[in-house]
C-alpha cells in the first residue's frame, strides 16, 4: 500500500512527555514539524520542547479526541498507554506503533508469549497469576529465579530476585501478588541490545549491536559497538529484524538480550520506542534513532544509520544532585563529551536527569568505545565532585 508522507510543516502528536519524548521533538523541530504533547504532567521534557503541551489523563478520550484532531499523526514515547486511547486516536488520525504493537509489548506475558510462539530464543519462564502458580514455578525454575510483574515495570521497578522457595510468597506479595512472571536467572557474560527502525514499506534498518551495563537495575552505561564475536553480531541484529517484521512495527524497536556464557542469545524484553541504549546515536550516527522514529512514523525514508565513530553514553542519575550543584563547567572542557539534559526539575534518587556521549572520533571498534567510556565516566565523576 502506498502512503502520502506526512511532510515537514505538518504537526505530530507524541503521548507521553519524559526524555524520550523531548528529543524525539528536538527532532521533530529541527526538521521544521510542529509538535503536540499529551501527558497527566505539565512543564515535562517533552512539553518545554513543544509547541502545546496538553494536561490530561491517557484515559480521558475526550481530551485525546480533541488532541488528534489537531495533529496529523501521532507516536508515543512511554508504552504504558492504555491501548483504548490509541485505538481512539487511530480513529481520527494514523498512529505509529500501533495499539497492537503496544497491547502485545506492554505486558510481560502477552510480550513473551507472542515471541515464544514465533520461535524466538528467550529466557526460560513462567506465568504466574496465584500463590500457587508461583510455587509450581519456582519449583520447576529454581532458585535464584527472578519475579517481574507482567505490567508497568521498568528500570527495574516491579523486580525480585528469589532466592529460596521459602521467600517466593513473601516477594510475590511485596509486588502486589497480581499477574507476573517467573524467569530463570541467567548469569549472563553480557548484556546487549539491538535498536532498529522499520518503515510503512518493510524496509528495516539497525544501529549495529551495542553493549549495556545495569547498576541496580537501571542501565548505567552503553558502549557503541559490543565486543562481540561477529557471528553473534550478525545473529543479534537477525534476531532484532525479525521482531520488527513479526510484529509489523512502523518505527523505533529496541530487543535486549542477555549472551549467556555458552555463547547463546536470549531476548529479556522489547520496547517500542526509541530506546536509552540508543541515545549515543544522536551524536555519533548519520541519522540518530529519534530521527529514524520520526522518519517512520511520517512515512519518510528511513537514513542512513552509518556510525560516524565509536561512542559511548553514561547516564546521569538525580542521586549525583543529592549535594548540590553539579560542576557543569568541568564537563563542558571535555572537547569530546556531549552533554544532554532533559529539563527535570525535581532530582529524585534515581532518576534520570540526562546523560553523557564522549566520542572516539575517527575510531570505529570496540576498543575505541571503551576508549570512549573512559573519557564519559571521567566527565562523570568530575561533573559529581563538587556536589
Ligand atoms: P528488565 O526490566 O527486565 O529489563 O530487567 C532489568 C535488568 O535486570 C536487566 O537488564 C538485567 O540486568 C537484570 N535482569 C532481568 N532479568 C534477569 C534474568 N532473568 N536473569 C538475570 N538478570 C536479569
């Protein structure tokens, strides 16, 4: 089917409106589109970046009518949309990715059932819906297992490692006793993620294979590229394609994966949407994820996704606030590190305030990246010594 672009001087809709949202906007601006946000919050990332910034409830379509009707396609930056409100969008305008794409995503059991069914490699888990499904599971898991609420986890949040059977109950309750999952713990050799874009025509493109480290929990730092045996490489970004293809995505997807120590790759969770592990391209690609998004949604061709050099990003956490002031200065000296901040004002333990891409200009490999981290966590500790 052949679609009319959605061209710049056109307004885009974006649901939600934390850091993902205002750079998919600083996008979105620069390439001269006019962008609406809607969100419960006011004065947000994404709203300080927007021409309108709409205070509402996800759930109340009449305030999400009124929105789309004055916009000319609409993306989201936060899965946990209700799907309800993107088929009411889809209504009156097109909405990318679409509520099937989130309805599947936005809980774990419906995520991990969809790539069980399409074969994909995934770690080993459980449904769990009662005190009762829980034993069984961790029975047949074992200890340690990990326990995830199916919804509205992230970073994180929503997680108990279970060590011994004995304590599975009591976790259980801690996270609400609703629905959940139950997965093997896997002692991972490393984590990594593929973020690729695919467009209204099929066509795929990626960003290469990345590597990610977690403290706890959330993602702490990403290098561009992995170290990674290049058979794995290539299995990892088939891996990812074939998600976006399966699930007719139009946009931004992320797939994390963990490579366990028998050089295996399992998929931990996917996210529709550009993705924290993918921020390093917005200095060091031709075309950054929150273009490509952008570029998808409004049935553009798809850029280049050519990585101009190695990079790699840390996060800035709010906890580096908890004394002051950070030293912005002792950053800005760094020639090679970019700073961005996402316009927060509360710095809440974490939190993410912003993050740091040092680049490894004219370098391309893996030892550059790392090359790379060490310039990023040095402007990192400098930026937090005079707090
Ligand atoms: P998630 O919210 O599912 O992405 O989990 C956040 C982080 O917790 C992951 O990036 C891993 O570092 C860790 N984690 C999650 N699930 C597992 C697991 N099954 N085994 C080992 N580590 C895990």
């Amino acid at each position: 089917m052949k679609h009319e672009p959605t061209l710049p001087g056109a307004v885009i809709g974006v649901l939600g409106s934390g850091q993902l949202g205002r750079m998919f906007a600083m996008q979105a601006r620069r390439l001269g589109y006019r962008v609406h946000t809607l969100s419960p919050e006011s004065d947000t990332p994404t709203g300080q970046i927007s021409d309108v910034e709409i205070n509402a409830a996800y759930d109340d379509l009449d305030a999400v009518r009124a929105f789309a009707t004055e916009v000319d396609v609409v993306t989201i930056e936060f899965e946990n949309i209700p799907a309800a409100t993107l088929e009411t969008i889809a209504e009156i305008v097109p909405v990318h990715p679409s509520a099937h794409v989130l309805h599947t995503t936005q809980q774990r059991i419906r995520e991990k059932t969809f790539l069980t069914r399409a074969g994909f490699p995934l770690t080993l888990f459980r449904e769990v819906r009662n005190d009762t499904e829980l034993h069984h599971a961790v029975a047949e898991l074992g200890c340690p297992s990990v326990l995830k609420t199916a919804g509205w986890g992230y970073d994180g949040k929503g997680q108990r490692k279970i060590n011994a059977l004995d304590e599975a109950a009591r976790l259980y309750a801690e996270l609400g006793a609703g629905d959940a999952v139950l997965e093997a713990f896997i002692d991972f050799e490393r984590e990594i993620s593929v973020v690729a874009a695919r467009a209204h025509d099929g066509m795929t493109v990626n960003f290469g294979v990345v590597e990610n480290h977690h403290r706890h929990h959330i993602l702490d730092y990403t290098l561009a590229p992995a170290e990674l045996a290049p058979e794995l490489e290539r299995r990892a970004v088939e891996i990812a394609t074939s998600v976006l293809e399966e699930l007719k995505v139009v946009g931004v997807l992320c797939v994390e994966m963990f490579v366990t120590k028998d050089g295996k790759l399992l998929i931990n969770e996917l996210a529709p949407r550009p993705h924290n592990s993918g921020h390093w391209t917005l200095d060091a690609c031709v075309t950054s994820q929150f273009e490509q998004q952008l570029r998808a949604v409004c049935g553009l061709p798809l850029g280049s996704t050519e990585k101009l050099c190695a990079a790699a990003m840390v996060n800035l956490l709010g906890d580096a606030w908890a004394g002051g002031e950070p030293d912005w200065q002792a950053v800005c000296n760094m020639p090679n590190v970019k700073l961005h901040l996402y316009g927060k004002h509360a710095a809440r333990e974490g939190r993410k305030m912003g993050h740091l891409t040092a680049l490894a200009p004219a370098s391309n490999d893996a030892k550059a990246a790392r090359r790379a981290l060490e310039q990023a966590r040095h402007a990192r500790r400098l930026w937090q010594r005079s707090s």
